[in-house]
C-alpha cells in the first residue's frame, strides 16, 4: 500500500477490514479523504499520518482504535471533517490546532474521551 503513492481517496469502510493501520499509508502524501468507518480497524492511529497534509475528510467511527490522537496531527490544517465516534480514543487533541479539531471531531457517543 506504500507504493499508492498518488492516493487522493481511500474509503474502505462497511467491511471487514481488520488489524492496526500500517505506517506505509504515510506515503499518500496526496490523500484528502480518509474513510475507515464501521470496521474492526483496531490499534492507535500512527504519528507517521501527520504527513497527509492535504487530508480534509478523515472518517473512522464505530471502528476499534485506541489511544491518544498523536500531537504530530496538528499539521492537518486542511481538515473539515473528522468522524471518530464509537472508538476508545482519548487524552489531548493535538496543540497547534486545539480550538478546530475540537470543534470538528463527531464526538457523539461517550466511547471517546478527549480533553478539550
């Protein structure tokens, strides 16, 4: 998946798709829509991801990630939208850009638990 360089969308939600996101999808420098949504995707999200500078839609609700946001997101200035209710995600929203992600993240079911 490292090789799809030139990836500008990648939505594989509705499925099946498990196991932890691999730290070669750093290589779609070029992705502005990131969609995981209703999988069995589990793990934290990889601070390699701060690369996708041009992401403006990342949708991964009702999945299985964990953990922090990695601080190193906050290179994400291009983002609208960014769904991750129903996963066990938590701690602070990454520094640079605190006062929008906290107004974009879809934080509607209590599974989530952000400091904002």
């Amino acid at each position: 998946v490292g090789a799809w360089t030139l990836t500008s969308t990648f939505d594989c939600s509705e499925n099946d798709l498990g196991g932890t996101l691999p730290t070669q999808i750093a290589a779609w420098t070029r992705i502005s829509y990131f969609g995981a949504s209703n999988t069995a995707l589990s793990g934290t999200l990889p601070s390699e991801l701060a690369s996708w500078s041009f992401i403006a839609n990342f949708r991964v609700h009702n999945a299985s990630l964990s953990g922090a946001l990695p601080s190193e997101l906050s290179t994400w200035t291009r983002l609208n939208t960014f769904t991750c209710d129903r996963n066990a995600l938590s701690g602070p929203v990454p520094p640079l850009t605190v006062s929008d992600m906290c107004r974009l993240i879809d934080d509607t079911a209590p599974t989530n638990a952000f400091d904002c």
